[in-house]
C-alpha cells in the first residue's frame, strides 16, 4: 500500500535509449549528417499475486510499460551551391507487454488507474533541412522524416481464480488500460534554394517518415470493476497506429530579380501507421458512475497521413 502522490504500487518499465541528432555541415558540397536510430524498449513480463492499494493522485496500482526510444534529427546542411538533407533516425519498438494478477487492485486517488500496461514506438527524427546559396546553379533537398516505432502486443489477464475486485474512486482513473500505440512519423527537411544572379535552381522538399504500426492489444478479467470519478472507463483497450509525418516547405528565391529557371518538388507527407485487432473478455460486472466514463472502450484506429509541404517561387520561369 502507498498514500503519496506519484506513488505506485508495482511499477515496471523498460525504455529505449533516444538516436543522437546528427552534426551540421557546412562546405562548398555539403551533405548533413543522419540522425541515429532509438533504442528498442524491451519485453516485460509481470505477475502479481498480492493486494495492492494507493491513495494518493498519479498512484497507479499495477503498471507495465515497454518503450522505443525516439529517432535523433538530421542536421542542416548550408553551402554554394549543392545541398543535400539527410534522414532523420527511426524511432524504437516498443516490447511486448504481458500483466497477469491475481489481487485486488484499488487506487484511491485523481490519474490513478488500477491497472496500466503499455507498450509505445519512439517516434522518428525530422529530416535535414537543405539551404543553398550560389550564383548560377543551386541545388537543396531537404532530408526525410524517420520512420516511427512499432508498437508490441499488450496482454492483461486476470486470473481465473482472482479473488477481490478492480476499483478506483478519482477522477481520470480507470480501473485496466492496455493500449499498443505506433511512433509517428518524423517532419521532413525543408529545401530553400537563393540565387544572387538568375540561373537554375532544383529543390526537392523531404517526405514525411512513416507512422510505425501499432500491436495486437488483449483483455480478460474474471472479477467486477468499479470506478467512481469523471472520464474513468472501466475498461480501455486500444490499438493506434503512429501519425504520419507532414512533409516541410519549399522555396526558391531570386534575389536578383534576374532570369531565372527554378524546377520545384514538394515533399510528401507521409502515410499513418497500421492498428491491430483488439479483444476483450470481461466475466464480471463493470459500473461506472462518473460522467465521461464508459464501461468498456475497445478501439483500433490508424494512424493519419502527414500533411504535404508547400511551394514558394519568385523565380523568372518556374517547373513544378
């Protein structure tokens, strides 16, 4: 039993380590560094077997957690006259995730769910942005956005033999959350080309990285639930796949105001992460008596695509 705030029962986590940002580069030819890949959060596995109890706020009773770590961000590249962006890292899995408890699990305070397992994809790095300045020829493509992270399989099974109930009186406190939930994707570079005396430009906007897709998500309990406070579900079970990453912007700027011929490509935003099947098998009663707090809630929902990137040209002649 614990009565502080921020005072879990049993709390289990494992989280990958974050990709570094890659350096800058300026030259005469620059090409800007990669970000590094996130680190895989691992597998967790908990059994519990004892009767847990909190009072205090953000006390959850039971939670398991396995986290992928972020993707790092490229790095800008700045030159004369060709530049190119380089990809943000992907982001991390996320573990499988397996709870089993036999117990009573109570909490007593606000943002306090009895029982929480979780498993999430660290989201990818921003591509590199892209800038060249020159006289006659400039080139700029802006660098990719990182794939996001998969989410793992989330399990919460209540043994058939549990005895006691789930139970939590706050407000935002549910009595079991199981979600796997996709990294999003990373932002890609923007390509700014800005030419002192007419010529040809090129730029290319970087894509937006794709959202990572999240893992099956599974609940049974064999005994009642009860919440007591406002946006407390009894069950929440989920499936979300990652976002995908919106594309940056383009531009190709004549300072001059001489003949210029500009060709233009905008970035795409990139595609939303796949959800997986969601079940639910509940063999007790569920009451719920706070508004915005549904029984059971079993939901899979993919990700977004990402926006795509916008083109600016004052260029004489433009190609898009």
């Amino acid at each position: 039993a614990t009565s502080g705030s921020f005072s879990r029962g049993i709390y289990v986590d494992s989280v990958g380590g974050g990709g570094g940002s890659g350096g800058p580069s300026t030259s005469i030819s620059a090409i800007g560094a990669t970000g590094g890949t996130g680190g895989n959060g691992g597998d967790v596995t908990v059994t519990s077997a004892v009767t847990i109890t909190t009072a205090g706020k953000n006390s959850d009773g039971l939670f398991a957690a396995s986290r992928g770590g972020g993707g790092g961000s490229a790095m800008s590249a700045v030159n004369l006259f060709s530049v190119g962006g380089q990809a943000g890292g992907g982001g991390g899995n996320g573990g499988t995730v397996s709870l089993g408890f036999s117990n009573s699990v109570t909490t007593g305070g606000d943002d306090a769910d009895a029982v929480f397992a979780q498993s999430v994809g660290g989201g990818g790095g921003d591509g590199a942005n892209a800038v060249a300045t020159g006289i006659a020829y400039l080139q700029a493509v802006g660098g990719t956005g990182g794939t996001g992270g998969d989410g793992g399989a989330v399990s919460v099974v209540q043994s058939a033999t549990a005895s006691g109930t789930v139970a939590t009186t706050g407000h935002r406190s549910r009595g079991v959350v199981a979600q796997s939930v996709g990294g999003g994707g990373g932002t890609g570079g923007s390509a700014v080309a800005a030419g002192a005396l007419g010529g040809y430009s090129h730029t290319v906007g970087g894509t937006g990285g794709t959202g990572g897709s999240a893992g099956t998500v599974s609940v049974t309990t064999t005994q009642g639930i009860s919440t007591q406070g406002k946006g407390s579900d009894g069950i929440l079970a989920q499936s979300l796949g990652g976002g995908g990453g919106s594309a940056s912007s383009v531009v190709n700027a004549d300072i001059s105001g001489a003949i210029s011929v500009s060709n233009s490509v905008g970035g795409s935003g990139g595609s939303g992460g796949d959800a997986a099947g969601v079940s639910v098998s509940a063999g007790g009663a569920i009451s719920t008596n706070g508004t915005a707090a549904s029984g059971i809630v079993a939901q899979a929902t993919g990700g977004g695509g990402g926006h795509s990137g916008i083109m600016v040209s004052n260029s004489s002649l433009s190609v898009v």
